[in-house]
C-alpha cells in the first residue's frame, strides 16, 4: 500500500467509507517516525538556503511540511496570502479589504482562480491565504488582510476563495482561528467573549469556509479564554470538529504557535509549522513513553492530513509559469482596484479633465506602497505609483505644480502591518516604525498641514487615503473637495486611480466598515503595555454598536459615492419556509454608467428568552451594473437558516422579523 494506490482506490470509488479505508490503510504502513514527520513543516535549511541566494527569508517557494518519500506520500506545499502568492516575483493584487468594497463575490471567484494558477505554477499545493479575521477596531494592523467588520460579508468572501482554489486542487487555509483582531500582543494576549458572542460574531464566516469544503484551517497566535488557540479543545475539537462536522487538519500559525505537543495534539491541533519544534521525535516519544500522550492521538493527527492529501492534492494540473505576473491576472488586478476604490466625499471637482494641470503629492504620490510587508507580502516588480499611473492619463501632471492637487496620503507598511518586535510579554514600549497595530486613526500632523497649505493656496484638494481602514478625517474634511479610499490597491493601482479621476471608469465601491468621528465610537483596544494583556470582546462593534447607541457615524457601513445618482424603489419582501425573499427595482438616474450595490439587512422583533438584538444586521447583498437610465430588478434570497441566533440549546428563529432595503447601513429603509 503507497499512496498512489491508495488515490486509486478512492477515485474508483469516491465515498466516505473509501476513503476512510485508504487513509486507515496508509497510516498502518507508516512507522512512528514516519508519522512525527508527517506532522511539522521541514524547512530551516531550506529558508537559509534561500536567504543566501535571494536576501529573502520566507516562502520564496512552496514551504514543505509533512509528506512521506517511502510510501510516496507528497507533502504539503504552503504558499501565504492573501493579496497575492507571495513566492517569487508574482501579481500584487489589492489588499482583501479593497476587494471587499467591491462587493463582488464574483470578482473574488476570479481573483481565487489566479491565485491557484501562479501558485500551482510555482509548485505550491496549500494557500494560506483566506484571512477572516474580524474587524473590531481599526487599530488592528492587519485590517488590510481581511474582510471588514461584518461577520456575513466576511463569510460570502472567505467561502468564495475557500471555493475558487479548491476546484483547482490547492487545498484552501481560512485563518486565524479564532478571534484574532490584535496584532502587537497577538502572542499572549487573552481574548474572552461569552459563547453568544463567540458563535454569532466571531465564528459565523469561519463556518461558512467550512460549509463551503475547506480542507484546512490556521490556528491563531493568541489565547482564548485563557488557552492558546492552538491548544483551545473547544476551538479546535468541540466546535470545530464536534459541531461543524470538519475532518481535514489543522495547521498552527508559524513558529510561535505551539507551546507544547501534549497540550496541542490533545486540543486537535495536527501540523506544527514552518519549522519541528514542539512536534519533534525526542519530545512526542517521551510523552508516549511516560502516558500523556496515547497512539491514538499521533494517528488521528496523520489521518487527518493524509485524508485531505488523498482527496485534494491528486486534482492539481500543471501551469506554465507563464501565469505568474502575466498581463491577464495584472489586467484584474487593475478591474478590481477599479472597482473597489471608494469615493467618500465629492463637492464636483471630480471627474477631472484629461487637460487638467494636476500636481501630485504626499509621502506616497510616487511610492510604491502597496501594503504590508510581512507574511502577506507580494514581490511584484512591476507596481504602477500614483503619479505614474496618473501621467500616463493627464499628460499636464507633475510632483511639483498643477492647480488641482491629488494628495497621497495616510498609512504604509511601517505603521500598520504585521508586527515583527520582541515577542516578550516583558516590552514597555513600541519600537517605532515597525508595523503592527496603528498608533491613531488620524493623518499625521503634517499631512493634515499639507491639505491645508493646498487648500489655503487656493487648489482644488483630491485627498486619496491610503490604509488597511478607516482614517478618521473630521479635522481636515473641510478642506478636502473629494475624498477617496485608495487602501493598498496592488500593481495597477495608480492606473486605476488615474482611471476613475477622470471618470474613464466609475466610483462603484462601498466601505465593508464603519468610519467613526471620533476613535472613542469604536470599541476598547488594548496596547502594549496597558497589562494584563487580557480584553473582553463584546457582542457589539462596527454598525451594529453605532446603531444600539445611536451613534452617527462619518460614513456608514456600505457606504461609496458615485458620478452617478441611483434610485431604489418597489422593495418588498416574501417568505417562504425556507427563504426570505427580497426584491426591489434599482435605476441609474445619473448620466454615466455604474453599479449600485443593493443591501438588506434584517432585524429581529423580539427574542423569546429576552436576550438583546442588533438593530439590523447585514444578510444580504447583490451588486449591480447599470448603464445611464437603465432600471434592472434586483431579487435576494436569504436562507431562513441565515436568521438565526445562538442559545445555549442550539440556534434559534425569533417570532418575527424587520426588513431594512437601502445602499448602505444607515439609509435602509423598513420594508
């Protein structure tokens, strides 16, 4: 028994019981040491090796973990994410949020498909690259990673990459598990929530990955109700396993993971990466020896990884490493940045003309800054700058004079992003300049002067925002006469940018968070030094804390302008015993062509045992493109299992329900 004939078999017979049969059989085969291999990445020499050649440390090509030559078994090939494959000189698409704004699973399901093509074409078999992390608070440094706030919004997207990769063999990584949403103590800090919290906020999306046939998933740095995630027995079996019925494996987040084998093998956690630390020979052998640890919790582990080998890996087809940064995957990269990008304010400065004489400034008009750059990071060669992009459209654009003034600014990678200081629960202070949680909300002190002074000089000011996510702008948005939401928008994004300035292409995107007046309207955060290092997430953040406390926000969830005006009319609602249905008429009363993106959100009227509700809660959404005067009926279907909430004797309907239709959080109407 080898593993190619154990794909056979399966193949033959492609059930359940079959494969349980070839994975019990192939595990049989294998010695102990064969199976303590099986269960940690191999790659100190491999990394140096690389270092020497390229001056780069991590995931140059695939990351090897696990595999057994004897018996043929491949090993899992890890390549990160989630803006592109970060090995060789791939396509730097935008960051997760800005495909986010979009509101385009469809588009997603594109960006999935190159995503496995560059990195099957570069050897790799497993994409890390599907981050679902919850936005809480903006502070968080790695928003730019993820989603948003919105736990549906989140799962719609994470489901759809989950998706797009799979049906090419690469065996897709939702991650972190769960509740990470700090950066700066993500080692040590404990996150607590209540089980109504965890199941209906914090979990949602990662279930919906799950449903959607994800064949692994990344346990996170931090603890959780005091047990590090990746030694949580609630996360990891209970939950994981127990309620959501998953049977693929487990991976701990790099290096820092794991703190002990016994804790974690007991917990369900079955591969240690990217290098054999706590899973080693010596330490898994004497925990054998002394009792703390039995067989069966090493062959449940090799099971669990074998299972999805046999069942993923075999669909993989060879690309030519032609895919890698070709004209086609950089022409999406553009498409999505185009409509993406957020227009947030607009007194009708823009469209600008093609002859207009436009200066471009800031720390970022002629800048490379396309995100972090840490394990998300993407080795493009090719990234199109602001004023590049924008010179090649205005042909009267400069770095030094123009009457209208696009202004670069806002965050880059050294002041959010992943956080690479001292790991000690012992540091008093921040390094600066390295990544990690954002310091403020706000523009730096002299970026604030910069809109001013070009404002007081008599220009017209386009401000365009780079950042993972919200920037507070109540100080200076007086003297701004647009703003936008660039994010960190991939290799095209400064022709994209340069296309919407001068209306070739619209405004279409929508804020997948909450922009906030004031930091004090968004939740507690905590920093280093603010000890215990242990935070409560409550059951409200984002849309739904402004909506319960009335809070108005700067601009509400959903939120984008356009060059265009769009009229929604004829809502109504229908229920069946399985669906809500929602319909309503949406017209392009403007006079250029966009796309709308209609928005249902759904409150409850009541819950039988008294506990609390959201004011509305996003359920469903369907984007839309219309030509001037053109009026489409637009039609959301919304599974009654979508409704539910959580108790503490299982997932619930309340007696009745409230219908909100709009364009974003704020203006939905009851139907």
């Amino acid at each position: 028994m080898n593993f190619e004939q154990a794909v056979k078999a399966y193949q033959a017979n492609p059930i359940k019981e079959e494969l349980e049969k070839q994975v019990s059989a192939l595990c049989g085969e294998m010695t102990l040491n064969e199976k303590i291999y099986m269960l940690s990445g191999h790659t100190i020499g491999q990394t140096q090796v690389d270092m020497i050649k390229t001056g780069r440390n991590y995931n140059v090509r695939s990351l090897k973990a696990g595999g057994c030559k004897r018996l043929g078994v491949p090993p899992v090939a890890f390549t990160d994410g989630p803006r592109g494959v970060v090995m060789g000189n791939s396509t730097c698409f935008p960051v997760s949020m800005l495909r986010a704004s979009a509101f385009d699973p469809e588009l997603e399901y594109r960006f999935g498909k190159a995503i496995a093509d560059e990195a099957i074409a570069q050897d790799a078999n497993y994409f890390a690259g599907v981050c679902i992390n919850l936005v809480r608070n903006p502070r968080w440094g790695r928003t730019q990673e993820t989603y948003g706030e919105d736990p549906f919004l989140l799962g719609a997207y994470g489901a759809t990459l989950t998706r797009a990769v799979q049906e090419e063999g690469m065996i897709a990584c939702p991650k972190h598990f769960a509740l990470n949403s700090i950066e700066d103590l993500r080692f040590f800090v404990n996150a607590k929530c209540d089980d109504r919290t965890l199941h209906e906020v914090y979990l949602p999306h990662f279930k919906k990955c799950i449903d959607a046939g994800a064949q692994s998933i990344m346990g996170a740095y931090n603890k959780f109700d005091g047990d590090y995630c990746c030694a949580s027995k609630k996360l990891l079996t209970d939950i994981l396993r127990d309620e959501w019925g998953f049977d693929g494996f487990v991976m701990s987040d790099f290096v820092n993971g794991v703190h002990d084998a016994e804790s974690s093998l007991k917990a369900g956690l079955d591969m240690e990466m990217m290098f054999t630390m706590h899973y080693n020979g010596f330490a898994i052998k004497k925990l054998l020896k002394n009792g703390k640890l039995q067989q069966e919790h090493i062959d449940r582990a090799v099971r669990n990884i074998l299972r999805v080998l046999i069942r993923q890996v075999p669909q993989l087809r060879p690309r030519s490493k032609s895919v890698v940064g070709s004209v086609e995957h950089r022409l999406l990269a553009r498409e999505i940045a185009e409509k993406g990008m957020v227009l947030l304010e607009n007194n009708g400065v823009l469209p600008l003309s093609k002859d207009a004489r436009v200066l471009v400034t800031g720390p970022y008009a002629d800048e490379a800054n396309v995100g972090d750059q840490g394990s998300s990071r993407v080795w493009d060669k090719n990234i199109v700058t602001p004023f590049a992009g924008i010179s090649r459209v205005f042909k009267n654009a400069s770095l030094t004079e123009g009457d209208v003034a696009v202004v670069c600014v806002g965050s880059n990678r050294k002041k959010e992003g992943e956080f690479f200081a001292s790991a000690s629960e012992k540091m008093k202070k921040k390094p600066k300049d390295c990544g990690g949680d954002r310091d403020s909300l706000r523009l730096e002190a002299e970026e604030v002067e910069l809109i001013k002074s070009l404002k007081a000089r008599g220009k017209k000011v386009v401000v365009t925002l780079y950042s993972g996510c919200a920037i507070i702008v109540e100080e200076w948005k007086q003297y701004a006469d647009a703003i936008l939401m660039n994010y960190y928008s991939g290799c095209e994004g400064g022709t994209a940018l340069a296309n919407l300035l001068c209306g070739d292409r619209n405004f279409t995107g929508k804020l997948p968070f909450t922009v906030a007046k004031d930091e004090r309207d968004y939740p507690a955060f905590l920093s280093i030094g603010q000890k215990p290092y242990e935070i409560t997430y409550g059951y409200y953040h984002g849309y739904t804390k402004m909506d319960k406390e009335g809070i108005t926000p700067a601009y509400p969830f959903g939120y984008g302008l356009s060059y265009t005006s769009f009229e929604v009319s004829e809502a109504a609602a229908a229920w069946s015993d399985e669906a809500l249905t929602v319909t309503a008429k949406v017209k392009n009363t403007g006079d250029f062509d966009g796309a709308e993106v209609l928005q249902v959100y759904v409150g409850s009227q009541g819950a039988a045992n008294g506990d609390d509700r959201p004011v509305k809660l996003l359920k469903g959404f369907q984007r839309v493109e219309l030509k001037a005067g053109e009026e489409k009926t637009v039609t959301v279907t919304i599974p009654r299992e979508e409704l539910k909430f959580w108790t503490p004797d299982g997932w619930v309907l309340d007696a009745g329900y409230t219908v909100y239709v709009g364009t974003d959080s704020k203006n939905a109407e009851q139907v």
